[in-house]
C-alpha cells in the first residue's frame, strides 16, 4: 500500500487534465499554486502564501491576460455585483487566466473563443471533482464577454471576439421547479410552528436566493429586507399572509436574521443550502432545492398573467431572458387563452367583427 504523501498545512495535490502534478494552497480568502515541494522555490513560495501574498511576483508582458485582468477588477463594471457575486466572477477568470495569462489580448479571434467554450463544455475527472459542462461554458462566456468588453473600452482590441463567438445552448431545465403538489406535501411534513416550514414560506413569498434567504433580517412594518449577494442591491419586499403566518407560529426567531441554527446562530450559505436540502429528502422531494423554490414563485406569477416587468421586479432579475427561464413552466394553455381573450376583446371594442 502505497504511503500517503504528507504535505504542507493548506496545500493539497491533484492530476491535471494534462497529466501534471498541480499543489494548490488554500486556505480562508487565499488561493494560489505553488511549485513541485521539491523545486527550488517552494519554501519561499509557501511563505508568501502564508502571508496571503501571491506565491510568486512574475513579470506580466503588457497588453496579456494577465495585464488586463487586474484592471478589470479595480473597474466599476466588476465592482458593482455583490461580494459573493464578485468572487465567483473572479473564480471563473482566474481558471482562464491559469490558461491563457501570457497571450496577447489582441490575439484572441471569435474562433478562439469557440475552441475555449468547446473545451469546457466537455466534462472531465479533475482529483475527485468534476469540471466542464453546460453551466460552466455559459458561466465562461458570459465573464469572458464582460472582460473583453472592458478591452475594446480600454482602445486594447477594436472588437469583442466573444460577440462573433458561438453563443451555448441552455441544456436541461437546471433546478426542479416546485409543483403545488410539492409544496402542498412539504406543508403536510412541516406544520406551522417548524423551522423548515418558515424557511420554505420565506423564499417562495420573498423570491430570495439561497444565499440571501438566510440574512434575512425579522419583519419591520410589515416587509423584509435583505441584501442581494448577486447583484449587492438592497432587497425590500412585503410580508405575503402565508409567510406572517409561519413568523407568528414560531416559537422564536433570530434577533438579527429570522433563521438560525440549532446553536441560535445566523446559517452560513452553504450550511443552510445542505440543511435545507436534508429537510427535502426527508419529506421525500429529493428533486426540490431552496432555488427550485424561485422557479414556483415566478411560475405562479406567470400563471396569473403578471408581466414581464413585474415578474423581474419579483424575482430580482434584470434580464429578460433570465425570466423565460425561471417561468418556462408557467401553464401555456391558460396564458394561450387569456391572450386570445385580450385579443377578442380587442376586436369587438374597435368593432372589426
């Protein structure tokens, strides 16, 4: 049996796609690779680390990857998202600049871009985790967009490669939207007065992302305010009857967010996520999410005849094109016929017919 390899604090080792050995230092808000333990430079490359520093000061060539993104972060554009938001952004260049930090930014052609998309489309084994797919490829195009935008701005290339790019086909329909059935059965497993059954009302009535729902702070005057991690925008919605009903039957709430732990302390993101997702499973709706939520209650909005500028003011989006998402299992024969009563009534009120 083969010893394990011992490693420094923080650092792990993994098989790139590529065959290569790659040491990856992290540790909380600092992420960086090292080189081979045995090469000549780790030691003074694993203090840096230690020190949130990078692990090396490479000389970055001008006009590269590498010169561009750090400008693209200190940008108004990039600053503008939430933390959360800002950070994934971040994840998700930083893997491209891995990459591609040495080329030219006037180098990249529309058919370059196709190739990179094309790559991680492909999903692949990287140590125990599984990288690439559909989401990865929309994720990498829609950053990509935003970073070569901010070139053309900076007069660096004439055009945006990624506008002539192939554009990646949504595949699947992502998370499970809830049916009524779902929630109906999630209410019998969870009555009034549990704290499953208050974080289900919360995000259905408010619309909240998983990773919002659990700031939520207790209701004033009758709404509730949290801060958007997506987009850092402040979030101020009415408390729907249902919701103030599951509030009222708890037997008590946190004092700053209304959901918390069974210590009493605010969820983090993730454990709320994994909590949440357990309580599902146990009512047996292993498909249903905290997120699958959003799409019930921008289905529900779409069933009744809500707009499209309603339904992005309710969902928080800002793009039309997320809403065809998330309403994409609103009942098409009830919105056909009320959109062909609107006409009828239409005709006969300009007397046509």
């Amino acid at each position: 049996m083969a010893r394990k390899r011992k490693l420094d604090r923080y650092v792990s080792v993994f098989v790139d796609r590529h065959g290569k050995e790659r040491f990856r230092f992290r540790r909380r808000g600092m992420s960086c690779y090292l080189p081979h333990p045995s090469a000549k430079g780790y030691q003074e490359a694993y203090k840096r680390a230690l020190q949130g520093l990078p692990a090396s000061e490479p000389r970055v060539e001008p006009l590269t990857v590498n010169d561009l993104l750090p400008r693209f972060y200190a940008s108004l554009k990039f600053k503008q998202g939430g933390e959360a938001w800002r950070a994934t952004r971040k994840r998700v260049l930083e893997a491209f600049r891995e990459e591609y930090g040495n080329d030219p930014v006037r180098c990249f052609r529309p058919k370059d871009i196709d190739r990179i998309l094309a790559d991680k489309l492909e999903k692949r084994k990287v140590g125990k985790r599984t990288t690439g797919g559909t989401h990865a490829a929309l994720r990498l195009r829609e950053q990509l967009f935003l970073l070569f935008k901010f070139a053309v701005k900076q007069e660096w290339i004439q055009s945006n490669p990624v506008d002539q790019a192939e554009v990646v086909e949504h595949k699947g329909e992502g998370f499970y939207p809830w049916s009524e059935a779902d929630i109906a059965t999630f209410r019998d497993t969870y009555p009034l007065g549990t704290k499953p059954r208050l974080a289900m009302e919360l995000i259905l009535w408010t619309g909240a992302r998983r990773g919002d729902a659990h700031r939520a702070a207790p209701p004033k005057d009758g709404r509730i305010a949290f801060k958007a991690g997506k987009t850092g925008k402040e979030q101020d919605v009415p408390v729907a009857p249902m919701l103030q009903a599951a509030i009222a039957a708890m037997p008590s709430v946190g004092l700053t967010t209304l959901l918390v732990t069974a210590y009493g302390k605010p969820f983090t993101a993730a454990g709320f996520g994994q909590w949440f997702g357990e309580k599902c499973r146990a009512a047996g709706l292993p498909r249903c999410t905290a997120h699958g939520l959003r799409k019930a209650l921008a289905r529900r909005a779409a069933d009744q005849g809500v707009q499209q500028q309603g339904l992005k003011a309710l969902g928080q989006w800002s793009g039309d094109r997320e809403v065809a998402t998330y309403v994409a299992g609103a009942n098409q024969k009830r919105l056909a016929a009320n959109a062909l009563e609107q006409v009828i009534a239409w005709e006969r009120e300009t007397n046509i017919v």
